[in-house]
C-alpha cells in the first residue's frame, strides 16, 4: 500500500498549547503582532559582547558610536549563538548566568579573531512585554520571510476549497481550547473511520503551529476526489509547509496525493509526495516562494481528470526495458544511486499488484516512496520522497 506520512503528526504531538491555533486568521493576527514588535538592525560581533543579569544572559550590541541595544537572550538565540562559536549550549545552560556570558565572551573574540569578522551581520530582535528580547542573529547574505507573508497567502487559498483538517485534542491541552465537532469540522473522506474525526468528537487547535523560531501548516483540499484504480475511496490533495523567520530552517513544502487523515494527523495512503525547498539567500526568495504558493493556486484548479490522466501515462510510460536499463538511467539522470534503485526497484517488484508494472514511472516512483520508509532518519526520507516527486514531475512533462 501507499505510504504513510507523520510529520504533521509529530507536530500535532509536541507542540505546546500556546504555539497552536484554530484558524488561519487567527495565526495570521498573532503573526501579524510579533511582526510589529520586531526590529532589525546591524551590528557587529566585534563590537558586541555578553553580559547578564538576574534574569539570565544578555546580549549587547554596538548599532552605531553612541548607541548600545541591549538585548535578552531568548532560548533559540541562545542555541544559534552557542553553535556559532562553537559552544555547548546544553552544558552552558546549566551554568550560572554569569559564567555562561564568560564562556560565551570568549567563544565570540575567538571567532572573530579566526574569522577576521568586522563585517555587519543582522540583529533580530522583538518587545513582547516592553523588554527587547533577541530572536537571532542572521548574516549579511540572510533575506528574511516574515511568517505572515505566507500565512495571508495560505489564507487566500481557503476560498478555493483548502481546509485545515481537524483533529483530536493532545493529552496536556488546555481544556478550555477543546470543543466538540460539528458536521463543519468533518471531512468526507468516502468512507467511515474510527480513525477520522467524527461529529460529536472532542478537537482541539491543530494543523496550524508558530513559535519565536519556526511556523507550520496543514492543510488539505477535500472537495476533488482523484481516482487512481487502486484506492477504494479516491484520492484527495494535501500539503504541508514549514517557514523560520530567524534562520531555523528554509522554506519547505510538501505535496501529495493521499486517502485519509486520521484525528492525530497522521496522513494515509500518501502517493505522488513532492518535496520543494527556498533557502533564505538570494534576491529572488520572495519570487521562489511565491512560485511555491502559486502551484497550490494551479494545484487547485487543475481539475481531477487531469490528475488522471498524469498517474494513467505514469502507469503506462516505462523507465526502461528492463532492469538494467532503469538502474542507469536513474544514475545518468543523477536521479537515484545505484544502490538505491536497485533496493527500490526490488520493492516495485515485490508491490506489482498493487502498483503496477514495476518498469513504469509509477512503479519505480512507488518503489522508491517506499524506500524511504524504511530510513532511519527523517531528512533522508524526504529526501528520497522529493527524487520520487521529481521524477514523475520531470518524466511525465518530457513525454
């Protein structure tokens, strides 16, 4: 069978209650007030030091010859800091505050001596209660994303038809966010699961998730029912998206096709996962990420039909004649490795009833979808979920 995909699941399970939200508009007005809070400037590391106070380290910044920004130091700058110059934040943690700023001092006139670093980097930082606190410290080369640029874009796509599913609250949610399902909160999936979440079930906020470092969405489009020949109910749209405002990460999104999502998130029956990433480097993030938010908008009105008739040529368009010839031309496309296609056309062989012939783009594609559930560790399987993407993308627009 198709895969299964946990990540919106992992956030539904670890996200504290104040990171969580109900709706789109209700993210994008919390996103929309740490905006306002927050400042940038430029300083210098060597012209910057660490000092502290009863309430834990400070981080204090030239900004020009006569002004001085003073600034806490929030627990993610803190973490960025230490890893740049190559401190221990766990251990420096523990210290006392004024020992760790020590520490820390010396760290920062070590890198700057090695690096020669006079050069101005970014200062982030935000007044959530009157103090200044710091958010991160970004390079010169940093272009940031605000978290309520791509809220209010995914906000925009809601008239189209993409929802955020509902789900069950976790076990240390505050009782007074749940509230129990109505028939709006349902989704017809097209067929009736314990699993899915049902009218007279108690929900709590989820899907949608920000913190002072990362910002994360689910959403899924209910409405256009895409028949596949293999699941029994039609397939539906989903995609998930992750940001950081300060560094933490690029812009990523993911795409697929799948069957249900259950009340913790987890996705079911996952086919045709495509993973697209946007550094925050370069003059043309703003444009790149749009494009990535554009191809929901295109996603969207395309029409089920279409969508049929991509997975039929997948199904019937052959990589190869035979094994061999697969294997190198995945290699010669810089596709796959040689190892992995050959575990991943094992797998296409081993599911030939249920996806086909193991030769055809969709066959190996499954292969390799497959593939990836058995890493370890969750980058690698993303990253053979995006070749799997890429390849049906590339094969099926080439022919």
């Amino acid at each position: 069978m198709p895969v299964n995909l946990t990540q919106a699941h992992e956030e539904w399970a670890t996200r504290p209650s104040d990171e969580r939200f109900w709706s789109l508009a209700e993210m994008l007005e919390a996103s929309d007030q740490s905006r306002m809070r927050s400042e940038e400037t430029e300083f210098s590391f060597a012209e910057s030091g660490f000092n502290h106070d009863e309430g834990g380290i400070l981080f204090e910044a030239r900004i020009n010859s006569s002004d001085l920004s003073r600034n806490r130091v929030n627990n993610y700058a803190f973490g960025q800091l230490s890893r740049t110059f190559g401190a221990p934040a766990d251990y420096l943690r523990k210290l006392p505050a004024r020992l760790a700023a020590q520490c820390l001092n010396k760290g920062m006139a070590d890198w700057v001596a090695d690096k020669g670093d006079r050069t101005r980097h970014g200062l982030f930082t935000h007044k959530p209660n009157g103090e200044r606190v710091m958010r991160a410290a970004t390079s010169d080369r940093y272009v940031r994303v605000w978290n309520s640029e791509i809220v209010s874009r995914l906000g925009e796509l809601e008239s189209s038809g993409w929802v955020v599913p509902s789900a069950r609250p976790t076990d240390d949610e505050d009782e007074s966010r749940i509230r129990i399902a109505t028939q709006g909160d349902v989704v017809d999936y097209g067929g009736d699961s314990n699993l899915t979440v049902n009218v007279g079930d108690r929900i709590g906020p989820a899907g949608l998730y920000a913190s002072d470092h990362d910002m994360f969405a689910f959403m899924i489009h209910p409405e256009i029912e895409i028949t596949d020949g293999m699941s029994p109910h039609g397939l539906r749209r989903g995609t998930m998206i992750r940001q950081s405002e300060v560094g933490d990460c690029a812009i990523w999104k993911l795409d697929f096709l799948f069957n249900t999502v259950c009340g913790n998130h987890i996705v079911w029956g996952a086919e045709n996962v495509r993973e697209s990433r946007v550094v925050h480097t370069g003059n043309s993030v703003n444009e790149r990420w749009g494009s990535m938010l554009e191809e929901m908008e295109n996603y969207t009105q395309s029409s089920a039909q279409e969508q049929e008739q991509k997975i039929t040529r997948a199904m019937n368009t052959k990589l190869g004649q035979d094994r061999e010839e697969v294997t190198e031309r995945l290699y010669q496309k810089r596709w796959l490795g040689k190892r992995a296609s050959t575990a991943a056309l094992d797998l296409a062989e081993r599911y030939e009833s249920v996806h086909g012939d193991p030769l055809s783009v969709w066959g190996v594609v499954q292969g390799i979808t497959r593939l990836s559930q058995s890493a370890k560790f969750a980058d690698k399987r993303a990253k053979l979920d995006g070749k799997a993407g890429k390849i049906l993308a590339e094969v099926i627009h080439l022919n």
